[in-house]
C-alpha cells in the first residue's frame, strides 16, 4: 500500500514525498482511513511504528477548509511531555508546508505572553500539555467550544504521570460532538475506562502485540560485578566496542545523569544530559544539538523515553536497567525506527536483577548476553584514562557514596526517631502520673484526724460551755480539714 492510496489530497502528499516517505507504516495504514471517516479511534502499536503521522497526516486534510477564530483553536493535541509536543509542532510543519494552518504550542517553560498572542490571533491546530493547557483556560485566554477533533496521544504515559484527572477535565470542556482519537503502547485498565466514557463507538486499531519489542532491534544484556563505578567502565568499554554513530544513555535517577554526563566527557566522549530538572530552553536546546549531530551521547532519564524521533538513531545504552518492564520496550523503542535497524544493550548488576527479571518475564523470553563479567572486571586495569578522568572519577565516586550513604542514614535514623517518640510517650506517661501520686499524698495530707477527747470537751480542745452549740465558725467539725485545725 502507498500513501496515493489512503485517500490524501496532492499538497499533502507532495509534502510526505519531499520528507522522503512512500510506504505508509501499518499504524498509519489502519488509522488514516478512519480518521478521515470522522471516525473516533482508538490506536494501539508500539513505540516508533509511526503513530505521530497516523493522526497529523488527517488532521491536516480535515483542517485544510474552515478559519480558526480568535481563543477559539480548531483542534486539540494533548501530549505528556514538552518534547513530545515539540516533536508533534515539528510534524506539522513538516507534512503541513503545503497548507496555511496555523498552530499554537502550549508548553511550560516558555513565556505566556507569547503563547497569548498567537491564541488571540486564532489556531487551527493547538498542541498542549494538560497543566499549561488548564492555566490558559483559567485565565480566559483560550475557550474549547469549537474543538472538533481531539487526540490524546501517549495516553498511558498520561496515567503513569498522574494527568488523567487533568486529562479528563480538559475533555468535559469540549463539545460532546467531536471526533476524538487516543493512541497507546498499552491499554490500561484505567485507559480503558476513558475511552468507554467519553468516546463513541471507537474503532481499535492494533497492530503489534502489546509490549513486544521490534523485530529491527537487536538486543543485548551484559552482566556486571560491582556498583556504579564498574558500570561507568563497562558502558565506555561498550560504547567504544560498538560502532556508535548517535545513541541514548538512560539512568533511572536525575542525579545519576548529571554524574554519568560528567565521567563521559572526562574520558573524551561527546556527551550531554537531558532531564526534567533542566529549564524548558535548555532541553529544547540540547535535542536539537542531538538532532543535528552535535552530540553523540545523549544521557538521559526517562523523559526521553517516550516518543522522542531522532533520525537513524544507531544505539540506545540502558545504564540502569528500567524499574518498569514497559519502560524497557519504551526506551529501546527509540532506535530502530521506520524500519531501520537499531542496537540496544543493557547493563545489569546483582542489585538490579528483580528488574531484569521483570522485563524477561514480560518479552517471553531471556535477553541474549553479550560478554562476561570477567570482561567487564579488568576493563579498569586496561583502560589507561589521563589523570583528570581518574581524579574526576575519583570525586564522582565520592559524590555518588555520599548520597547514598545520606539516603542511608535517613533511613536508620527513621526507626530511631521512632523510638525516640516511643520512649518520649513513655516518659510522659510517667510524668503524667507522677502529679497524680502527688494529689493523692495532699488529700491524705487533708483528711481530717480525729482525736479521741473527754466528752465535756468541745472539738476544738476546749471544754464546753453552754453557749457552744457544737459547730466551730467554719461548719461542722468532722469535716473540718487537719491542717486548718493546727
């Protein structure tokens, strides 16, 4: 099948011949064609099948009749990411050159001002994370009355990341007349529950088995002894075995990107870290120096994951091995794309391998081994790094033990405090009945004391005499106190 055949307009397909595509992907293939139908749909394929062009293509030749009004976009894409909405801007750009579609990004990290004057002027095409999308919305700046297609893409990422309640407020806003489309790796049970709440007879499209890895990666797990800087050996050892034109190095943990950034550039590697801690310019910044070819070691965190397109993207280095089995397919999911083929490798210590575990049990199978421990071990004493790549590993250690050895003793520390408030109870009860045996000695101290006396003797010790009447000025005697008596 070719794209002549899903039913586009010329300027359109003019526009995906000068981006050098011909044969549409299968996910493509099944999805324009409804989409163009005005039918809802619900998309399910893996990461890098060509799900972005599945909806933008149509969107496009929806789109190409009408005019936007001002705050009053045409079209809504919500995306989890800032990078996955500027990658779907890109795409419109791209397939849209031949059309005079205006489009708007709403994303954090950029000035509202500029995004308010693009609002006023009217867009057809608004692309959005859902807290930037809710703070314009707040403001009065942009009204969804006249959205007439909505897609949620990535929409389980939307759930790992906490945005459905977000997700599903934003969709309670739109007209209930609408075509409405959502793409997935994996359809949640969660996922699930919105698509049958607020779609209408939706089509599935599926077209791979959910989290299955592609056929045009190849995999390899290598086995290391040790902790963080017998990894950081290992990976070089890798990178510099592997014929590495541009790859991604993922880490679980931000901290870990910032130290892993700084080793490799020690021993003379081209590298630069992506996270979520970063400002919105520098990220944008760094992926398009990635993008370009300035930079031919991207470490990242997970923020990277998830549907980022870099061209012919040749390796994908797993640091860490992912604490979730769908992030593995996520990550690797990232090279070998469109068909191309694509290495990803995975480093595993003793401490991570529940993890590794997981994902096996998920694929059905064992990752292949590319190399031994023993490899891996003397790779210290072979590699001969100058004195600062030594001196700054050395500090990088020292960093790294710290940090745990803080995480370490706030978790001790977390039972003894415990403890400390146990005890501190306990001496407080104590202290509490303490007062208690105090009062009690008082009122034994106040009980009267009744002393036997002659029966012509009044209470008071005196005798009696005929005007005493037996009752002293205080009130009856046998309740007087002891130690008013005295």
């Amino acid at each position: 099948m070719r794209f002549e055949d899903l039913g586009l307009s010329d300027p359109l397909l003019n526009a995906i011949g000068e981006a050098g595509y011909e044969t549409p992907t299968p996910i493509q293939a099944e999805a324009i064609p409804h989409l163009l139908m005005a039918r809802d749909i619900i998309g399910i394929a893996q990461t890098g099948t060509g799900k972005t062009a599945s909806f933008t293509l149509p969107m496009i030749e929806i789109l190409s009749t009408g005019r936007a009004r001002a705050r009053m976009p045409r079209s809504l894409i919500l995306e989890p990411t800032r990078e996955l909405a500027a990658q779907v801007a890109e795409n419109f750009e791209i397939y849209g050159k031949n059309h005079k579609l205006s489009k708007a990004l709403l994303i954090g990290g950029v000035s509202f001002a500029d995004q308010e004057e693009k609002l006023d002027r009217g867009v057809d095409v608004l692309i959005a994370t859902p807290g930037r999308l809710l703070d314009h919305f707040e403001r009065g700046k942009v009204l969804l009355a006249d959205i007439k297609v909505l897609v949620v893409d990535e929409a389980d990422r939307m759930l790992d990341m906490g945005f459905i309640p977000d997700v599903e407020r934003i969709i309670k806003l739109l007209p209930a007349i609408r075509q409405t489309a959502m793409f997935s790796a994996t359809m949640p049970a969660e996922i699930k529950r919105l698509t049958d709440a607020y779609m209408m007879n939706p089509r599935t499209v599926q077209v791979a088995p959910q989290a299955s890895a592609a056929e045009t990666v190849t995999q390899g797990l290598l086995r290391v002894s040790g902790g963080f800087r017998e990894k950081r050996a290992a990976l070089r050892k890798l990178i510099r075995n592997s014929d590495v034109k541009n790859a991604i190095v993922f880490c679980n943990r931000k901290r870990d990107v910032a130290t892993l950034e700084k080793s490799l550039k020690s021993h003379g590697f081209n590298a630069a870290g992506l996270h979520g801690d970063m400002h919105q310019t520098a990220r944008m910044e760094t992926l398009a120096k990635f993008r370009d070819g300035e930079i031919e070691l991207l470490v990242a965190s997970d923020v990277a994951a998830r549907g980022l397109d870099i061209a012919n993207m040749s390796h994908v280095f797993n640091f860490d091995v992912p604490m979730h089995a769908e992030d593995y397919i996520h990550r690797i999911g990232r090279t070998g794309r469109a068909g191309k083929e694509g290495h990803a490798y995975t480093l595993c210590t003793r401490d991570h391998a529940k993890f590794l575990g997981a994902i096996e049990r998920m694929l059905g199978k064992s990752i292949p081994p590319i190399g031994s421990p023993e490899a891996v071990r003397t790779d210290e004493d072979t590699e001969t790094p100058d004195n600062d790549a030594a001196a700054a590993d050395v500090q990088e250690d020292a960093v790294t033990e710290a940090s745990e050895e803080r995480e370490t003793k706030d978790k001790d520390d977390a039972p003894r405090r415990r403890r400390r408030g146990r005890r501190k109870s306990e001496s407080s009860k104590e202290s509490n009945s303490k007062p208690d045996a105090k009062k009690k000695e008082v009122r034994e101290q106040c009980k009267p004391v009744r002393t036997p006396r002659p029966k012509d003797e009044s209470r008071s010790g005196k005798p009696k005499s005929d005007d005493d009447d037996g009752d002293s000025a205080f009130g009856k005697d046998e309740h007087t106190p002891a130690f008013l008596l005295r």
